[in-house]
C-alpha cells in the first residue's frame, strides 16, 4: 500500500501522538508499504496576512534547519517519507492508496483531496469532544464527515457511534523492553509519587498538585516529581521537584525511583506515560478516562477515581503510599495487562483496518 498520515503541524519536541503515528509508520515500512507523514504549517485554512507572513517565515527558517522533524527525538526508520508543506491541499498530499486524518482538524483537508490520494481514514487518537467546548463544533463535524474511523480505545469506539457504524478499534502498542523493572518495588521510597507536567487545562496537572497537598495533610513526607518538554509556566510547592525533558534511560530511571505514578487527566486517548511508569513498576492512581479505562481497572491494576475530583485522587494517593502489598499487588497485574499490548500486535492490527477501509471504497463489478 501507498499510505499519506496528515498531521496537523510540527513535531520539533516529544509527543505521544506524534511516537504512536512513527511508531505505525516505522512497522508499516518495514512490511514494505510505501509511507508519507505530511506536517503543514496551515492544517487548515490559512490565516490572515499577519499571522500568515509569521508562519511563513517560521515555514522556510524549519525547513532549512529541520526542527519541525521528530527525528531530531526518536528513531524514525529512513525510508518513512516525512514531508514539511505549507498547507494540506493535493499540491502538497502525494497520492497513493490510503490517506489518514491523524487529527480532526486534517479532516477536512484530507477529504477535499482528490480520488487520486486514495481511500479516507480518520484516525483519531483522542475524544477530542471532552477537551474545549469552542471546539466542539469543528469537532463534531469532522466526526459527521464521510470517511473510514479508526480509535485507540474502546470507549471512543462506543461513544463514535452515534456518528455510524461501530469504528475499527486499534489500541496502542507499548514496548516493555524499553521500559522495565529495575529497581524492585520494596526498595523503593513509598513517600515518592510521580507525575508528568503538562500545560493544558484537561491534562489535570492542578488536579495533581491539589491531590497531593491534600494527601499530605495525613502524610507530610509525601514528594512528587515531575518532568515535561514543556518549559515550566507556574511556581511550584517546596514538595515538588521538576526534571526538564528527560531521554527515555533518563525518564526510565525516574519512573523506578517512584513507588506511585498519578494520572490526572480528564480526556486522554491512551495515557502513555501512565503506561511507561507502570510497565517500569509504578503503581497506578488514575482518574476514570477513555484511555485510562484500556489498562486500569478499579483494585486490579490500578487505583482509579474521577476525573476532576482531586479529593477522591488524594485517597488513592494515600493507600497507594501506606500499603506495601497493595502497590506490590497492582503495579505487577499492571505491568502483566500492559505487556499485552505489543508494538506487532498494534501495527498489524492497524494495518488490517486500512486494508478494511479501503476494500470497503473499492467500486465492485457489477454482474451483467
């Protein structure tokens, strides 16, 4: 197959969304199809002079220095064609026989390409109905458009429903080579919880810190790390202690220093960092998301409360830090669950929903 990912812009810094697309891409390539991933600067219609003469600029200074590339952050096979455009029109697309919407914003652009670019995937890598309500509307109509879906989790999978038939479920792949137990979890210090810092309002990051001052009300000797690519936009607690942009030994070491990953966000698609701190040993306490509910399950593999109810997180927080044997418990059924969900097992399963979607757009012969 010929297969085109549209993102929605560059990739200069780690993403989870952008390691899933390469990840796929990597493993499709690999089989011998044919791969294009194309970043625009303009996913969608293009702004106004300004805005537009800015972007513009930014367009040729990225593409003489090559920073809108994630290959500058992860391995990315040579033979995955990446491409930096102005804008997603069919000037811009190459043809072939599959053309994915990796974002809903792609949507749009993707099926006003034209039959040459092949048969219409959205692959949507999060609820995106659960995160601004400004954008509901744009949202939803992506959703309406008339193309094949595909999601990572099965509530999206449900909830898409009401849009058509059932979506084609292909949950991420995770790889338990990468991220593994090296320190064991009696060593560890049970006072010391971890958690990922992210800017956005919906990835719960507040929602964390009120948490834990809560939990350390009953429990003073209670730490969080935290790390991110995000440069760090607020003051931190005396408790908190902030590591910028770890590579991944560096991130593999932090995750098995901590006895308790916490996981606050109110919409995630999968939740990779929750799955990489519990592949390395972490117990779980995450709120109750679509990509959360694809591994963690209520005093099986994970402590798990609402999403925006930082009091009942706090709880959680706190058995987790005073019960060796529950930590012990749910961190080892977590990594078992998580192990599960291979890179291969992923890729051919994504892989088979192209090979769906476009069997399903062939025009078939008509018997005379």
């Amino acid at each position: 197959m010929r297969i085109t990912f549209l993102e929605c812009g560059a990739s200069p810094r780690p993403t989870g969304g952008a390691r899933v697309l390469y990840e796929h891409a990597n493993r499709l390539v690999a089989r011998g199809h044919a791969v294009s991933v194309v970043h625009p600067v303009y996913p969608e219609s293009r702004p106004g002079f300004l805005a537009g003469l800015k972007q513009g600029g930014r367009h040729k200074r990225w593409a003489r220095t090559g920073e809108w590339s994630p290959r500058a952050w992860m391995d990315v096979d040579p033979r995955v064609d990446s491409l930096w455009t102005p804008d997603l029109s069919s000037a811009h697309v190459p043809e072939g026989d599959v053309v994915i919407a990796a974002h809903w914003r792609a949507v749009a652009p993707m099926n006003a390409l034209s039959p040459a670019h092949g048969a219409r995937v959205f692959f949507s890598r999060q609820w995106d109905f659960a995160e601004f309500a400004e954008l509901e509307p744009g949202v939803r109509k992506a959703w309406a458009a008339p193309c094949f879906k595909m999601v990572v989790n099965r509530r999206a999978a449900e909830l898409a429903r009401v849009f058509g038939p059932r979506p084609w479920l292909a949950p991420h792949g995770l790889d338990s080579r990468a991220w593994d137990i090296d320190v064991p979890l009696a060593d560890r210090d049970p006072d010391l919880l971890i958690t990922p810092w992210r800017a956005a309002r919906t990835k719960g990051f507040h929602d964390v810190l009120e948490a834990c001052e809560l939990a350390r009300r009953e429990r003073p000797t209670l730490r969080l790390l935290t790390f991110g690519t995000e440069p760090m936009s607020i003051r931190l607690p005396h408790w908190v202690t902030h590591v910028p942009a770890p590579d991944r030994p560096a991130l593999r070491a932090l995750y098995n220093r901590a006895s308790v990953f916490v996981g606050a966000g109110h919409n995630e698609g999968w939740g990779l960092a929750a799955s990489e701190a519990g592949l390395c040993g972490a117990a779980l306490a995450l709120t109750d998301n679509p990509g959360h509910a694809e591994y963690a399950d209520h005093e099986r593999t994970a402590l798990v409360s609402p999403i925006r109810e930082p009091a009942a997180l706090a709880v959680n927080i706190l058995a987790l830090a005073e019960r060796l044997s529950l930590r012990q418990r749910l961190a080892l059924a977590a990594r078992a669950k998580l192990s599960t969900f291979t890179w291969e097992r992923a890729s051919r399963t994504f892989e088979a929903g192209l090979m769906a979607c476009i069997e399903a757009e062939t025009p078939r012969a008509v018997a005379s």
